[in-house]
C-alpha cells in the first residue's frame, strides 16, 4: 500500500499520502507519524476506502491519506477496480495534492522480480512523475535486527535497489512495535522536507489529461456500482457508513 503525506502551501501545513502492498503495516506506520490511533490496524484487508486524518505535530499540522493496497506479488489486473479508483481519488483527498507520497515495504518478506512488478503497476495508476514524491518506507524495521537498510538493500534481490533508485535513492526505516521512539518520525519528516525541496516546495497532482481519463472511468465505474446497489435495494441510509457506495448512490439519484 502506499500513503500520502501531504502540506498545504503554508510552512507549517504538510501533506502525505500512503501506498501500500499487504502486510506493510501501512496503518500503524499512520499512527506512529501522527503519534496517535487515527487508523484501524488489523487484517490484511484493514483499508478498503481511502481514510483521511489530520494531526498537529511538531508545529505543524499534518495530514495523512491512507489507501487500499493490493496483495503483494498480484498483478494490476488482480487488483479489484474499486481499489485502483480509490487509489487514482486518494491524490484530491488532500487538496492540491501530496507533498510526499510514502510507498511501504515490508522488509522482513522477500522482494523478487514478481513484487517489484506489482509495484510498478500500481503506482503508474498515478502517472509516471509520482516517483519525484516517493519515499520508500521499509516497516518491519525491528527484523533487521544488526543488518542495516543498507546491507539488506545490497543482499536483497536487485529489484530492491531498482525500487530505491526509481524513487532517487530517497529511503527511510519504520519500527511500527517502538511507538516510543519518535526519532524515527522527526527524521522521516526531515526527509520529506528534503523531497518538497528537490520539487521546488511543490505538491503532486495528476496532469489534467489523466485526471480527465480517470474522472470519466471513475464515474462510469460509480454508475455501475450504484446499479448493483439499487438492484440490492439499497439506500442512502443503509450505505452511509461505506463512503464511496454512498457517493455511487447519490450520483446515481442526482444523474
């Protein structure tokens, strides 16, 4: 999975995004960031529609997009279509856009040829220049035991030093079990700072071509949805805790 970090043209107002493949710990990396429990953490399937939380940290107000990821090794036609929506309409959850985006990696699981295709695939749902804001972070940092990133980057398959060049050698390391240690959080912070710099403090947006193509895919998608709620006999009410049926349904009764 990945997820958005994302600050508002302001100093003090950040922006982030998470992305994400299964068992990354994407939600507890969330809460560790805001030093609080702002996301559901537990199963494999935790995240199902993009979940948006605020926190104020360090004199700054964050904001932190989560998305549904995609099973580890599943190609992108794997991914159920309702996913990569919410993943294309995770970048307008943070208006403009994310200041960094944060690609977990599990790095306790092996990542071969097969994984770094699949992350290939599901990040280019956001366009190719996404990689300008990509931050990889590893989580499962605590099995690296005396191994440092480095040395396990350099043991790994090639494809592992292939995912950190793509994002400009730009990496950091989560231990989602030491909540305490809040180093790991102000130094994570720093490098998105470096990253808003190298893109010249501006955010990631989708080219308005892309936006368009998938704006017209995204309501296509929510018509058929609604169809299949109507057909269920669903209602306003009986969807109102699923946000983007909810959002298919009222499209549907307002067409």
């Amino acid at each position: 999975w990945w997820w958005h970090y994302s600050v508002e043209n302001t100093p003090n107002f950040d922006r982030l995004e998470i992305m994400r493949t299964s068992w990354a710990s994407r939600s507890s990396a969330g809460n560790l960031i805001l030093g609080k429990e702002s996301f559901e953490v537990g199963g494999p399937r935790t995240t199902v529609c993009c979940n948006v939380k605020n926190a104020a940290l360090d004199e700054k107000l964050l904001t932190v997009v989560d998305t549904p990821g995609w099973y580890y090794n599943y190609p992108v036609e794997k991914t159920p279509e309702m996913d990569k929506l919410e993943i294309r309409r995770s970048v307008h959850l943070c208006a403009p856009g994310p200041n960094a985006i944060l690609l977990t990696i599990p790095i306790a699981i092996s990542y071969d040829r097969t994984v770094h295709t699949a992350v290939e695939e599901h990040m280019s749902l956001l366009g190719e220049k996404v990689w300008n804001h990509t931050i990889v972070l590893f989580t499962w940092g605590d099995c690296l035991g005396d191994t440092t990133i480095e040395e396990r980057i350099e043991k790994e398959d090639k494809h592992l030093e292939l995912l950190t060049e793509k994002c400009g050698n730009r990496y950091h390391v989560f231990n989602c079990k030491n909540h305490t240690d809040r180093t790991q959080v102000t130094e994570l912070l720093e490098k998105i700072e470096e990253i808003m710099m190298e893109n010249n403090n501006s955010h990631y947006t989708l080219t308005e071509e892309t936006w368009k193509k998938h704006e017209d895919e995204l309501i296509e998608r929510m018509l058929e949805v609604a169809v299949v709620i109507i057909s269920l006999k669903g209602s306003y009410h009986a969807n109102s805790s699923f946000p983007f049926s909810l959002e298919c349904y009222k499209l549907f009764v307002n067409r």
